[in-house]
C-alpha cells in the first residue's frame, strides 16, 4: 500500500511523539515528574495539531498528564490533573460505555486518586472511620 507524502510526515511525527511519550514515562519513573510534564505538555501540543483535538491518542496523553499532575500534588495541580482527565473523558465520549475500554478506566482510576487526596486535605488523618 502507498502512502502520500503528507501521510509518510504523519506517521514519522507520530512516532517520534511516541518515543517522546516513552521518554515521559522514563522521567516520571527516574522520580522527575515535572520534566515528565514537560514532555507530556509538548507530546499533547504536537499530537493536537497533527492528529487533531479528539484523536484518541491525544486522550491517552491527557490521561498520562493528568496522572503526572496528581503526581505532583499540589491543589494547583490536582485541578490541573482533573481537567486533564475531564477532557480525555470528553473525547472517548461513547466509547466510554465499553467495559473493555482502557482510557476509560485510567480516567476514571486518576479521578478515584483525586478524590481521595481532596478528601484527604480536608479531613486530618486521625479522624478517618477504622
């Protein structure tokens, strides 16, 4: 199968934005989730002008964001980390119904995490039901 020139350009920005997202993944490993960040920010601004605003890639990086956010903690952060996750929601959209769906899950696991270091915060540790 021949591809036009413009899809060749595609599918190499993909797949250098792929590795980008690997290498995210590394730094978030290796403790450093604000490079990761960085990495993640840039990877979504790509995907978003490459693939368009509803690519479900673009939801899997929102999802990674949303991830490194909660990660980072901060209440700045943990809003940032919800509309991440809100928007990667936005655009699975339908197939959100599927119970085989991956990006479905990983959102709704992060909104779990949220949840619970906003409630957290709010009530100190000592007065949690046993």
């Amino acid at each position: 199968m021949w591809f036009s020139l413009a899809q060749y350009f595609i599918r190499v920005r993909t797949c250098a934005l792929d590795i980008l997202g690997e290498i995210a993944s590394i730094a978030r490993h290796a403790g450093n989730a604000s490079r990761a960040k960085s990495l993640c920010l840039a990877a979504l601004r790509t995907y978003k002008s490459v693939l368009g605003d509803s690519h479900p890639q673009v939801a899997l990086v929102l999802n990674k964001l949303g991830g490194l956010c909660f990660e980072l903690g901060t209440k700045e952060e943990l809003e940032e980390a919800k509309r991440h996750v809100s928007d990667a929601l936005d655009i699975i959209g339908e197939d959100a119904l599927n119970d085989t769906d991956v990006s479905t899950a990983e959102s709704v696991h992060i909104l779990g995490k949220i949840s619970m270091a906003e409630y957290r915060k709010l009530r100190p540790v000592d007065a949690w039901p046993i």
